[in-house]
C-alpha cells in the first residue's frame, strides 16, 4: 500500500501482539479520503490473520440506534443458531435483548441495565476469544452510536491480557461529543495506538502515478499530481481518473493539464459532472447542500426556484452522475457536500432564507436554528422561539453545550425584559451543567433582578447548587439561609409553601454539609428539626440530607439507614442528583450493598444521560469509591480513571479532587503507588481544605501511600492530621476516612504503644454507636495490633475475621486475615498461620489488591508449606456444598427440591443459599445463575 509501509506494520505487530494474548488497540485517524479504510482490510494480506475471528462493520452503513454498531459487528455469528451457543454462554445471555430483540426473553433480561448489557457484552467477546483471537474493525466510527463506543471503551479496559485487536478508523475533525469523548477515553489507553494518516509524500504519489498509467510517470507530472490533490489518496484517484478520461499523458507536458484539471480535485470533479447540466438541476444541488438530507421536495424546489416535478429530475441526474446518495437528498459523501457548498458561496440572504424554508416545512427546530447561528444579525421575533426551542430539544438529549450556543443567540434577538430574564436564567442552569464558574455570575446578577417571589426561590436553589459545584460553599449557605427566613417569616403554612421551605432547607443541609466552615451550621439545624415522613419530593430529600449529615457525624446507622431508603423509596419516578448522592453516601458508609450498588448505577447511568459532563465525572468518582470500599478493586480503577479524564477534559473544571482521590485511592489498593502520589499532588488545594470530603480523603490516601512506601512516621502525621481536620469539623464515623484505627495500628508498629491504646479506646463509643461490622472488625484488628500479649492479639484478631466474614468488607477480611495470620506465626502455630494466609492471598487476589496479597504471600514463604496458585474467580471460594446447592439453585430448582435431592434438611439449603450470595455477591437467583454461568475459567 503506497506510502503507508509503517502504517502496515503497526497494524502487524498489533495482530502479533494480540495472537499471543496481549490486548491491543489501533486507532486509524484522518481527513476524508485519507485511506482509512483501505488500511484496515491491510490485515488480510497476513496469512496467520486467517486464524483470528473478525468481527466488522461500517457505521455509516448502520442506522443511528443504541449499540446498532454492536448488533451489526455480532450479526454474523447467528446468535439464534446452536453454532452461538459458545458465543452466548455465561453472563453473555445478558447481552441477548441488545443483540437479538427479535428472540424471546427471559423477564429477568427483558431490560438489562446499561452496567449488566456492557458485561453481558464483554462476556461474548471473551467467549469468542476463548476459541480464537478477535479481530474486531470498526470503520467510520465518528458514526458509531455512543453505546456501542462505550462498549468498545469498556472491553479495551478489562481485556489486557486477552487475545484481542480492535481497528477504529474515524475522522477526527468530524467527531463531536459524546463520541468525541468516548473515542478520546479509549485512545488514552495503553493498550492503544493512533495512527494519525498524513498526506502521501511525492514519492509514494509517483507509486500510485505508475499504477494508474501504461508508462513510467515524468518526475513534473508527479511533483504536479501530489501538489494538486495535496497527497489525500481519495482526491488524487479521483485526479488521475479524470486525467486518464481526458486523455492526458502522464509526462512533461501534461503536468500543465494536471493544473488545469485538478486544483480541487473534489470540487473539479463535481463540477464538471454538473456544468452540463441544467441550471435547475445544478440548483437543485447547490439547495440539496445548503438544507442537509432531511429537506424535502417542496423544500428543495422553494430553495432552487424549481418545481418539484424539476427536482424529482434533478434528483435522478444526481444521483446517476454519483453525486447524490441512491435515495434522499444526501450526498455520497461529506467531501462532495463541501465541495457544492464552497462553490455556491451561500450568502447571510440566503442562509435566512433557508432557515425560513425549513422553519415553514416543520423541520426539527435544530435545523433552523443552524442556519441561523451562521447569521451575523438576528432581528426578526420568530428566531426567537426557533432557537429557544433548539436549546430545549438539545439539553433533552443531553448537548448542553449546543443548547448553550443557542440561548446565547436567543438574546440577540430577544427584546422583552421580563423574556431576557427567563432566557438568562435557563442559560445560566444550562451553562452550569457543563462550566459552573462561567454561570455562577450569570445567576448571581439575576437575583437582584428577580422579583417574583416563586421564581426568585427556583433562582435561588439554581444558583446554589451552582456553587456548591464551583466550590463556593458558603455563599450558597449564606443565601440559601436568606430564602428561607423570607418564606418561613411571610408566608400561610399552605402545603405548597411547606414543599417549598423544604425544598430550600434539604439543599442547604446538602450543600452546607459540603465545607467545614459550614458543617457545624447544618449539624445544628439537624438536632433541632423534626424527622419529616418522606410523603413528597421535598420530605425525601431532606431525610437524604439528614442521613446524609447524620451518617458523617457517626450517628446509630441502623437510623440512618432508615432514613436513606425512604429518601430513595421513590427513585425511579422523582428522586434528583443531590437527593441520590445524600443518601446513596449514607448507605455506603452504613455497609448496605443490596440497596446501594444497583442504585448507585442507575444514579450514574441518570446523571450521564443529562450531558452534563462534570457532574457526570463526579458521580462516576463516588461510584468508584463505592466500588472501592465493597472490594472490588480493579472496577474501581477503571471507572475513577474514566471519571478523572472526563473531569480533565471539562470547561471549568478547576477541581479534580474527587476524581483525582478516588483513582489515587484505588491505584494504592493495586500497589501503584508512584502514579497515585503523582495524582494526589496534582490537585489544587486552594479550596481543598475546606472540603469535608475531599480533604479527608485525600489525606488517608496520602498516609496509606506513604505507609506503602515504608515510611510509617509520615503515615501517621499524616492520619492524626486528618483526625484533628475531622474533629474540629464534628465528623465522627469511624468508617468514614477511618484515621484513628490505622494510626494506631502504626503507633504500635513505631513502638508509641499507649498512643495507639489511647486512641482505640477514645474511638470506642463511636465504633459501638455506628455499629456496623466493618467498624468493629477494624476496631478488633486495632486492639490486636496494640495487644502486648501474642495470644490476647490471636484473640482479638481472630474475632475480627468472624466479625468481617458476614460483610461485604472483603477488602478489611483480607487485612483481618493476613493481620492474624503475622499474629499466630509470632506463636509459631504455622498451620493455623498458613491458612488465614492463604485466604488473605485469595481474597486480596479476588479484589485485585497487590500489597495485602504480596504481603501475606511473603508471609506464607516464610511460614513455609505450599502457597499454591491464587483464586480467579469467586465462584472458588465456595465449599463443595455450597456449589452444588448454588448451580441447583442456578438452574431454577427450588430449595424444597434441592433439599430432597441432596438428602439434607430445607434450613441446610438455606444455609448454604445465604452464604453463596454473600461469597458471590449477588443478592437473588437471576444474579446466582450470572455469577455461576460468567466464571472465570481461563
């Protein structure tokens, strides 16, 4: 392929590296007409390629729907047929109702969640590449529908060490958000590669001169050639084609016809079809080009100055002079469209007549709205209401920074004051979305404009929910509080007005709860206010709040649990952002996995969906920590990292500290402890000490980083920093940034013995009032960690391993196990030693944390004895008994049947039953036959 040798080979080593189970991506960049395309079909000139299973698909031959790009790369394997049985085995059936909706469904995956449908996916990838390496091309992907991107994004992310090669070719000045950015998560990679395809260079132009001529090309005539198509592979065929129709030589003397014919190539070779067509009909293409496909006849005909019967004419011409598309009004390809459209030279009269054409057809207000942003004068009322009905449709899908552009212009022409105001404030909640530093002064001049009382309060909480995101606490706080003396002082105790107060108090509870400075003023207003019922919006989002604070403050979590599943009773008609977050950070802290994790998806999955991307990126962090703090290690880092790009990649943006701490967090868990320190000092700490969140979980990241590094004195200044930040605040969750039992574990390590007693025994009374397992266990490893007598820390020890065995706490087992396994080795019991080594390795192993498996594993040499190979997949960590009762279970047999069939008593079932879910972490049967089925067994 002329020009393209080192291309070739990137390409090549790709399918080597992913022959031998390594991963990769290779991301084909360029213009229009660069040879993307030809490029990827390169794969077939290897003769070991025929080993790999490729999966292909053009995007611009798919019609724009969810995964459409994934249903048709998947469509050739018949996953109807016995031969797609392989491909559909495991977890892969949840991929069923995306890749087959034709088929019947179970009810279980009648609606998979976007979380479930990504894994289903990946799993039928897996499947295939358990038989073979895969290829999988994608070509006009800047045309792929963002699911079927995000698919790819996350297959890339978990599939290193499989035998996997994806080949994306797209054109990068054509990709707008969201694929932008999905394309842009995946070249960040490692695995991945981008080939950025340049213009040819003269020589290899010469190359492809001599392949299209009888004779050898003269070096004029090929200096000539690649200076007018400027080295684009599609414009310089579509050159020498027209060359060799006219009969031009390729010598001396017809380097002077190569100029003639080809100074745009594209829009010469256009033309030329069309400059011995009617005026009508070159009219007809000129209006084709300035409406977009969508225009209809009469559109078209008002916009030539024809009739439709002339544009159905013009039409077929077009299309037999391969101009136009074989149906509609769209253009073979963009490069043609650009070409007709520079040649028409469209005037501002024009494109307001276009607009008013479109406007009079009924097309989508977007199309309008287009037209009229290219104008530099908007004076008429009705582009008013076109542009504002653009922004509206385009924040429904998620665009917000279209909408923005189009609200901007809206007050070009928009004159009404009491119109300007309401256009202000939708600019200034839109703006927020995507760049809250840039609305917060748009909203803070409003409300001294505002007068109405309703819409000055709906001002208000937009403002401060704004700058909570800008960081701007107390402010918020501050004018918060002044709304809510103004309704609590002049307003009936309507109902309407007890919503309203309520609506104000919760967000300001939120948002107070956020800073220091300001904690104290919401813990006040806590132990003063009754416990609403959770009947209305409102009510719900302060019992959020309340859990929300409670939960930080430490206080019984069996009530603050109470109060966040009310607040979330109603989720899936009415709860919003802040109300999610409140009390989904409530359950979190109180351990409640079953109720936490599939509501934390569906929190991430609403908030993407609005396009705002900052808020996107934080949600994602706080599920990454959740993630993190069920042990689930590898998931974590993958999804904070995503949330740490978007976050880096967003207008505005000046804080990072979520997402930066929370990918920190995650990479020490992995043993990655150089890149998370980087991480953590890139973050701005301007405001960041003041954080209630952040700061604090930055600083036991920090201190667990050092502590890995070997330097346990700055560990723990670090951890009593963080207690005395906590304590001067009034946090005191035990669970929350859990300073006090990690500092005094190294106290005791350092020898400081009576500090380390001293601060177990001050963190008792909040440990015993939190009271959930995770608390105690961390509190028992403490104690055997300060204990002076090797068998009373066993015993301590020992009863943190049963505590932490019945949570979800797989990550503090680990500890607990490798803590009492160092303990009993110091009473040379080895055999009991190497056990609770062993599981700590597994567990450690499971959740993808290096350091508590290195550690315990260097443990286990010493202990002697045979380490043996690591669990891969949770499915082994059942007992015999309890697989077998599990795969029953699986299969849909109930547990009277499996009972009888096993010969042992329903309540044994039962037992076996409980202890599957807890070790599988699934929490009902259709997820017991997911877990079973998408084990690991390579």
């Amino acid at each position: 392929m002329a020009g393209r040798s080192h291309e070739c080979a990137v390409l090549a080593r790709g399918l080597a590296k992913a022959r031998s189970g390594r991963a990769q991506c290779v991301v084909v960049r360029g213009a229009s007409g660069t040879g993307k395309t030809r490029l990827l079909t390169e794969i077939r000139q290897y003769d070991w390629a025929g080993s790999f299973t490729v999966l292909r698909v053009t995007c611009a031959e798919v019609p724009p729907s969810r995964y459409g790009a994934v249903r048709a790369l998947f469509h050739p394997l018949d996953l109807a047929a016995d031969a797609g049985s392989a491909v559909r085995a495991g977890a892969a059936t949840r991929a069923l109702p995306v890749l087959r909706p034709d088929l019947p469904h179970s009810p279980d995956d009648e609606s998979p969640g976007d979380q479930a449908t990504l894994h289903g996916l990946y799993r039928a990838a897996a499947n295939l590449m358990s038989t073979a390496p895969l290829v999988i091309v994608v070509d006009d992907a800047h045309r792929c529908d963002e699911d079927s991107l995000r698919w790819l994004d996350f297959l890339l992310r978990r599939a290193e060490d499989l035998p996997l090669l994806l080949l994306l070719a797209c054109r990068g000045d054509e990709l707008e958000d969201p694929a932008q950015t999905v394309v842009s998560d995946i070249v960040a990679q490692r695995a991945s590669t981008v080939l950025e395809l340049t213009p040819l260079v003269q020589a290899d132009v010469g190359e492809v001169v001599a392949e299209a001529f009888d004779e050898p090309p003269h070096s004029r005539f090929v200096a000539t050639c690649a200076r007018v198509s400027g080295g684009n592979p599609l414009l310089l065929d579509r050159l020498l084609s027209e060359l060799s129709r006219a009969g031009v030589s390729p010598d001396a003397e017809g380097a002077a016809a190569v100029e003639d014919v080809g100074r745009d190539v594209v829009a010469d070779s256009v033309l030329s079809r069309l400059s011995g067509q009617p005026d009508r009909v070159r009219g007809v293409a000129a209006a084709a080009a300035v409406l977009g496909p969508g225009a209809g006849a009469e559109s078209l005909a008002a916009l030539a100055g024809v009739t439709r019967w002339q544009v159905a004419e013009a039409l077929g011409v077009l299309r037999e002079h391969n101009i136009l598309a074989a149906s509609g009004a769209d253009f073979v390809h963009d490069v043609v469209r650009t070409a007709v459209l520079e040649a028409t030279r469209v005037s501002e009269s024009e494109r307001l007549r276009a607009a008013r054409i479109l406007n009079d057809a009924g097309r989508p207000a977007v199309e309008v709205a287009n037209h009229l942003l290219a104008l530099s004068e908007l004076n008429q009322t009705w582009m008013a209401g076109v542009l504002h009905d653009a922004a509206v449709l385009e924040e429904r899908r998620g665009d917000p920074e279209a909408a923005v552009r189009y609200l901007r212009r809206v007050l070009d022409v928009e004159t009404s004051e009491p119109q300007r105001i309401r256009i202000r404030a939708d600019l200034g909640r839109v703006l927020a979305q995507i760049d809250p530093y840039a609305a917060l002064p748009i909203l803070r001049e409003l409300l001294n404009q505002v007068t109405d009382p309703d819409v000055h309060v709906s001002l208000v909480l937009n403002f401060a929910t704004t700058a909570a995101t800008a960081q701007r606490h107390p402010e918020a706080v501050r004018v918060l509080g002044e709304v809510l003396a103004m309704l609590s002082a002049g307003r009936d105790a309507s109902p309407a007005d007890h919503e309203l107060c309520l609506a104000v108090e919760s967000m300001l509870l939120i948002i107070g709860a956020g800073e220091k400075s300001t904690f104290g003023i919401v813990r006040a207003r806590v132990r003063e206010r009754a416990i609403p019922e959770g009947s209305t919006s409102a009510e719900r989002r302060t019992l959020a709040a309340i859990a929300y604070v409670e939960a930080l403050r430490g206080a019984p979590s069996g009530r603050v649990v109470e109060h966040a599943r009310t607040a979330l009773g109603f989720q899936a008609n009415d709860a919003d952002v802040w109300t999610e977050r409140a009390a989904l950070f409530a359950l979190h802290l109180a351990d409640e996995a079953d109720d936490l994790l599939p509501a934390a998806q569906r929190s991430v999955e609403k908030v993407k969906n609005m396009g705002a991307r900052w808020d996107y990126s934080y949600s994602l962090s706080c599920y990454a920590r959740v993630l993190l703090h069920f042990g689930d290690v590898r998931e974590a880092a993958a999804e904070a990292r995503t949330a740490a790009e978007l976050c880096e990649g967003t207008s505005g943006a000046d804080s990072t500290a979520a997402q930066f701490t929370a990918w920190a967090s995650a990479l020490i868990e992995q043993g990655r402890i150089e890149q998370a320190e980087r991480l953590l000092d890139r973050i701005d700490r301007a405001w960041f000490e003041e954080s209630i969140l952040e700061w604090h979980y930055f600083l036991h990241a920090k201190a667990r980083a050092r502590y890995l590094r070997g330097d346990e004195t700055a560990a723990v200044q670090l951890l009593l920093r963080c207690g005395d930040s906590m304590n001067d605040a009034g946090v005191g969750n035990p669970i929350f940034a859990p300073w006090r039992v990690d500092a005094a574990r190294l106290l005791a390590g350092l020898g400081r013995r009576s500090e380390a007693v001293d601060l177990i025994e001050a963190g008792d009374e909040a440990v015993q009032r939190w009271g959930t397992a995770r608390a105690i266990g961390r509190q028992l490893m403490a104690r055997g960690a300060v204990a002076d007598d090797p068998s009373q820390a066993v015993a301590s020890l020992t009863d943190a391993v049963e505590v932490l065995s019945g949570s979800p706490a797989w990550l503090e087992e680990a500890r607990a196990h490798h803590c009492l396994g160092a303990a009993l080795l110091r009473t040379e019991d080895v055999r009991s030693a190497r056990k609770h080594l062993r599981r700590a390795i597994d567990l450690a192993t499971l959740c993808g944390s290096r350091p508590i498996a290195e550690n315990a594993r260097a443990l286990a040499v010493t202990a002697g004895g045979r380490v043996g190979q690591p669990l891969r997949s949770p499915v082994d960590l059942l007992t015999g008994s309890e697989r077998r009762v599990a795969t029953m279970a699986a299969s849909g047999t109930s547990n009277r049947e499996i009972a009888e069939a096993l010969f042992v008593t329903l309540r044994t079932v039962e037992t076996h039953l409980t202890s599957a879910y807890r070790k599988l972490r699934v929490s009902r049967r259709a997820d017991l036959a997911i877990a079973i089925g998408g084990a690991r067994t390579d």
